[in-house]
C-alpha cells in the first residue's frame, strides 16, 4: 500500500515538473489562411519548445490585411516585454498592439492583435519584426527572446497625404501630377518658372519706371522753388528765407494724440490689430510653422472678434455680480482645496425682468492660499472670449465662464449648469454603456469646440474627459481646467520642475520643452477617444511619469481597446504623430470622423 503511495506522488511530482513555466505561442487556422493560403496552424512556442523554423521565416503580409493575430497561454507565470520595429518610418507609421508592452502571460488563452498602420505615401515593403521577451519560462535553454518578423506590403494611398486626409480637389491635382510623365511635368515646370520670372521683372520695371517719373517730377518742382525764392531774394533782400531739414508730415501719417481726459498714467493696452509681432505676450502658446499658414480670413477675423486683450482680473471685474445673487446647493465635486457646487443665480434680463437659473460653481474653500485663488482666476477666464449671442453663449460645445463674484477672499465663478455633471465622473460611474455612435458623436463635439478656439489663436492645452461636462442628450461642452489639478490629482504629475502636468495626455514636444500648439491639442485629443472608449482608464497606467517622455521617444502608444473599431483606433493614431507637423489637423479628424459616422448610420 505505501509502495502505491509513493508511486502516485512520484508521478504528480513529475506531472508538475513538465508543466513548470508551459507556454504556447501560435497563429490559428483561419490566420495563416488569410496570409499563406494554408489551412493549417503555425506554432511557434509548443510546451516552452521553440519552433526555429517558424520563428526564423519571415512571413509576407500583403497590403489588403492591415492587423495580425497571435494566440498565446501559460500554465504557470510568465512575464513579458513586446518590442515592435519596422525597417521604413516613411511608409510605416509606428506598429502597435491592443495588449500593454510589458505584463503577464494569462493563463487562459487569449488573441492578441499587431496593427500594422501604412502611411499611404509611399510604397514599399517594409521589414517588422516583433521581439518578445519571456521572463519565468523554463525548458529549451531559459529561452529569454522570440523575434517574429514579417514583410508588410504598403501601398500608395491617395486618400492619406502627410499623415492625414486633404480636401478632394487638392488630392486629385496632387494625383494628376504625380501620374504625369516625367518629360510633360518638367516642360510644365519649367514654364511656370519662367511665367514667375516674367511677372517678377514686369513688376521690378513698373517700380522703377514709377520711382524714375517720381524722381523727375520732385526735380522739376524743386528746380521751379528754388528758382522762385532766388527770383524773390533779388526784388527783396531784406526778406529771410527758411529751409526746413526735414518736409512736415502729412496729416494720414502725424501720430495720434488722444484727448486729454483719455490719457493715464498707465502704459497702454497692446491689441491684435496694432503691431501683433511686437506685442505678443509671453504666455502664448507655440504655433508650428504648418500652423502657421493662417489664411487672411481667420486673421480678419480673429482682429474683428478680438480687437482688446483682457487680463484675468479685467474679466472678473466685467462678469462680477452681486453676491447675493448667488446661491449654493450641492457639492458636486471635492478636493483638497477647491470646491464645485450646483446653485442659482439671480439674472435681469434687457427688459428688467429678474428669473433665476441653474449653474455650477468653482470655488476654493475660505483660507485657501493667495496662489490657489490666482490659479483659479487665471485658468478659469482662459477660455473667455466675450459673448456672441443673446444667450451669453458663445459656442454650443464651449462651457464658459458666465459671471463672477467674491465670498471673502475667495473667488467663485460661475458656468452654465450641465444636468449629468463632469464627463469623466459620468464615465466611471458605470451609470449607462456608451455606444460606438454616441462616443463618435461626442468626439465630433469636441472637436467642433477645438476648431472654435483654434480659429482664434487659443490652445486648450489640457483636453480630457475631466474638462468636460455633459448634459442631456449626449449634448458635451468643453471647459477649461481651473480645479482639475486639484479634483483629479491621479491624472496630474510633477516632472522635478514644480508644477503639476497632465503628462500622459502630452505629446513629446509638450513634456520636454513645454512647447503647446494645435498639433498638442490634437494629440489630447487622441488621448481623450482612448478615455471614451475604455471608460476614463488611466492611460499609461503601468508607465511611471518620469519614463514618458523617453517611451514615447521609442514609438510606444496607446494600444486598441478590445472595443474599439480599426477605423476608429486608425483615426485616433494620426493624432500621435510624434512630429507635430505630420498630426492631422482638427478639420482633418472632424472629416474622418463624420465619414466614420455616415458609414456606421449606414451599416450598423
């Protein structure tokens, strides 16, 4: 009997060698069909067996499939690192995968997914190799690395130039011209150069010709004068002749003098429409040089909706109201220091009729610091552009400031009330599950906003579900960021330089040399659809803050939530380009975006 015993626990020891650090790696029946043709499956890992063979084949991929699949399990615990490289960042953008970098291997099996985005610019085959590294698997020589690589075919994609989608008619003549023949484009070159040639020595000679009359003309009549005052010096010699160094200005060019009850003490006020170059203030965000073709209309008119700057302090001083106007309610949000409520206001209308309204107010609790209230003032009047309707409202997806008031030492302002509350709350409530019409939707909202404040020289700089608010219907608005560093301090991270940062919503430009732009924006923006689709997740969760900027340095993005629709997850990457000038812009997403919406009302 104890021989017996001693046989079964022999046996179970046995039994839990050979399955000590167990893994499988392989693509299933239906993958290698839709790359090779083969119905059958490929195993690159059997047992913690590697397959030589398999892994040393590079596998073609053609340009029609534009993800793969691998399937993957362990019996015991393996940890992992995915490296993804490609041989041509021209034709490639940066491959991704829809599980994070580094983790664990589960122990039930799971597909995993690689992205393989072509740029569309040009074509070629391009080289990815996918390097995983195994920690904790035991068997066939401590295997520590599998290099996996396959040959992807890109295509020329007319519909992508320079990272993002152009008008049209821009692309059909960018087509035209590449489709011509060498000889006819040259020959076509060559006479638009000698046409510019042409017109730019008519134009030399017309302003010389004009500067040679002028010259003449201006010697004739000082000829005429000077003979006129030597004809009167000789019948009056008494009479004294003055010769002024300099001729009078002309009335269009004598400097303005201002009345005197205009006058003060105080230096003046710069606007957008005298000298902009020189009165640009120092906090204005960096704009690249492709955002800085601004057309001559935009410029018009931002000068005609902005022609004063109003400082903070001049922006409450205009939206005060009687404090006891203001009536608090709920407390919505709490931090440390800073404080949200519903409450109502007292209004009169033009017509001296008084009715009350719901709204939201910032605040911070009485005691607070000076700095803490400044702050608040500062980043609440951010997005202050005055009113441009009756309504006070000044774009349908913008939340601004509406009116101010003081208790005490403390600030409060005061927003339009949003009935469902701060979007990111609303999120991980798990109050209702979104669908992929509605995140579409509330993504077009936002960037309707993003193309408002870009039109007129505003960078948000911090777009996140946190700085927006919902209200019935799907309806979302826009905010600025005054509290959120203290509502959200999970999302916010101090770089060693003494300021809180939203740093995993940053692109690499932001984070180094704290440099924002549309192209920042636009990266936020990319950042904020991975929230809607994964349920305000933290994103880089298991990235310390410090180590950002470098991996992002490396190619590593947000990978494709298990949720996400390709041609969504396809739209977010073009905001992750990490050179600005090769983003999409916001009218380049917004297209996209409505062309995804059409498709989904059509098909799903």
């Amino acid at each position: 009997m104890g021989y017996v015993w001693l046989k079964a626990f022999l046996l179970w020891q046995w039994t839990l060698l050979l399955s000590e650090g167990s893994m499988d790696l392989f693509i299933e029946t239906e993958e290698v069909q839709k790359l090779l043709g083969l119905d059958r499956s490929i195993s690159y890992l059997k047992d913690g067996v590697l397959n030589a063979a398999a892994s040393q084949f590079v596998l073609p991929v053609p340009s029609s499939v534009e993800f793969l699949l691998f399937t993957w399990k362990t019996t015991q615990k393996v940890d992992y690192a995915l490296f993804l490289e490609r041989s041509d960042s021209e034709s490639m953008y940066q491959p991704s995968v829809n599980v994070s970098h580094r983790g664990t291997v589960p122990r039930k099996e799971q597909v995993w997914r690689v992205t393989l985005p072509c740029s569309g610019r040009v074509k070629a085959d391009v080289l990815v190799t996918i390097k995983l590294s195994l920690s904790g698997l035991t068997g066939s020589e401590n295997l520590t690395d599998i290099y996996l690589k396959r040959k992807k075919t890109c295509e020329l994609n007319p519909d992508l130039i320079s990272g993002f989608p152009q008008r049209h008619d821009e692309l059909d003549i960018f087509t035209k011209k590449r489709l011509l023949p060498a000889k006819y484009l040259f020959v076509r070159l060559l006479c638009i150069a000698g046409g510019i040639i042409l017109s730019v020595l008519l134009v030399i000679f017309s302003i010389q010709f004009r500067l040679k009359l002028k010259e003449k003309r201006l010697t004739s009549e000082s000829s005429s004068e000077e003979r006129q005052r030597l004809q009167q010096q000789q019948e009056d010699p008494d009479r004294k002749l003055f010769v002024l160094d300099q001729p009078p200005l002309e009335e269009a060019h004598r400097p303005y003098i201002p009345p005197h009850h205009q006058l003060t003490n105080s230096r003046p006020q710069p606007s957008l429409v005298s000298y902009p170059s020189l009165h640009r203030r120092h906090h204005e965000p960096f704009l690249s040089d492709a955002e800085s073709r601004v057309t001559d209309w935009v410029q018009k008119q931002t000068m005609q909706s902005q022609t004063t700057t109003m400082t903070p302090d001049e922006i409450m001083t205009t939206l005060n109201v009687d404090r006891l106007r203001l009536k608090l309610g709920q407390l919505i949000l709490e931090g440390t220091f800073g404080r949200v409520y519903q409450g109502t206001i007292l209004l009169t209308d033009a017509n001296g009729l008084e009715s009350e309204s719901d709204v939201m107010v910032k605040t911070v609790v009485s005691g607070s610091s000076h700095t803490q209230s400044q702050l608040l003032v500062s980043e609440g009047t951010s997005l202050f552009l005055g009113a441009s309707s009756s309504t006070g409202e000044v774009h349908r997806h913008i939340l601004q400031l509406m009116a101010s008031t003081m208790d005490g030492t403390s600030p409060m302002l005061v927003y339009p009330y949003m009935s469902q509350g701060n979007l990111k709350k609303w999120l991980t409530s798990g109050i209702a599950s979104q669908s992929t019409h509605q995140i579409v939707n509330i993504g077009l909202q936002i960037l309707s906003a993003l193309q408002y404040l870009h039109k007129r020289r505003i960078i948000h700089k911090d777009v996140a579900t946190r700085n927006c608010f919902l209200n019935e219907n799907y309806l979302i608005k826009l905010c600025d960021s005054a509290l959120s560093r203290d509502l959200f301090s999970a999302d916010y991270h101090c770089l060693g330089d003494n300021e809180n940062r939203p740093v995993k919503w940053m692109p690499i430009e932001a984070i180094a040399l704290r440099k924002y732009s549309r192209a920042s924006d636009v990266w936020s923006f990319g950042v904020f659809m991975w929230e809607l689709m994964t349920r305000a997740q933290q994103p880089f969760a298991d990235i310390d803050p410090f180590e950002m900027e470098g991996y992002l340095h490396e190619g590593y993005r947000l990978h494709q939530p298990n949720n996400c629709p390709d041609q969504l997850y396809s739209i977010m990457t073009l905001c992750w380009s990490g050179r600005a000038a090769e983003r999409a812009t916001v009218h380049a997403l917004h297209n996209n975006m409505q062309v995804f919406q059409r498709q989904l009302q059509r098909f799903v």
